[in-house]
C-alpha cells in the first residue's frame, strides 16, 4: 500500500484527475496518464454498445494520439481490487515494464502501485 503522503505532488495529481474523470463523467473508472514531457491524458470508462474500453487503456490510447512517446507514471480510480493485465500491458507498450501504475478508490487513497 503507498500512503498518499508519499506520492509526489505530480502522482496526486495524475489520481486527482482520475478521481475527477470518474467523478464527472459518472462511470466506474477514471484513469490519467503522464507523458514523458510531463502532459496529462485524462479519460474514463467508455462503454458504447461497439466499443468498451478501460479508462487506463482510453487515456493511454489518447496519450498515444496525441503523440506521446513514453509514459512517466498512470493512476486509475476504480472499485477494482487490482488492475486488469489489459490495463497494464497497454501501459507497458508505451512506458516500459517499470512504469509506475496506482491504484485508488473512489477516495482517492491509493490502495497499491505496481510496475506495469
């Protein structure tokens, strides 16, 4: 468990914008991404009836569209009790295998961080 005292001021906000995606947009998962320039990609769950897709990988796949060619650090906001394997590969893709990835609840506390 990462205490959210220990998080930098640049990973509490990454979760803050998680938290506020899933906040706003009323979904189950809010996620944000930090580029390797230090942008934010912020989005949550997209659930139409053609596509589905994780607010981990949607922010990540905006990252991507926009040009971003490594990933710094990832957060999501869910009631899940891990991140999917899905979530973490696609992470994985553009920020490499140590990219630091946290895990909030709906509170905002960070429950884990893993490496992607």
């Amino acid at each position: 468990m990462t205490e959210s005292n220990d998080l930098t001021p640049e990973d509490r906000k990454i979760v803050t914008l998680a938290r506020s995606a899933r906040a706003r947009n009323g979904v189950p998962e809010g996620a944000a991404v930090r580029d390797e320039t230090g942008r934010t990609y912020v989005a949550g769950t997209v659930a139409l009836d053609s596509l589905k897709l994780s607010a981990l990988r949607t922010a990540v796949a905006m990252a991507v569209a926009s040009g971003a060619e490594s990933l710094e650090a990832a957060a999501v906001v869910s009631g899940a009790d891990a991140v999917a394997d899905e979530d973490l590969a696609a992470v994985r893709d553009l920020g490499g295998a140590g990219t630091p990835v946290l895990l909030a609840g709906a509170d905002g506390a960070v429950r884990v961080t893993v490496g992607a």
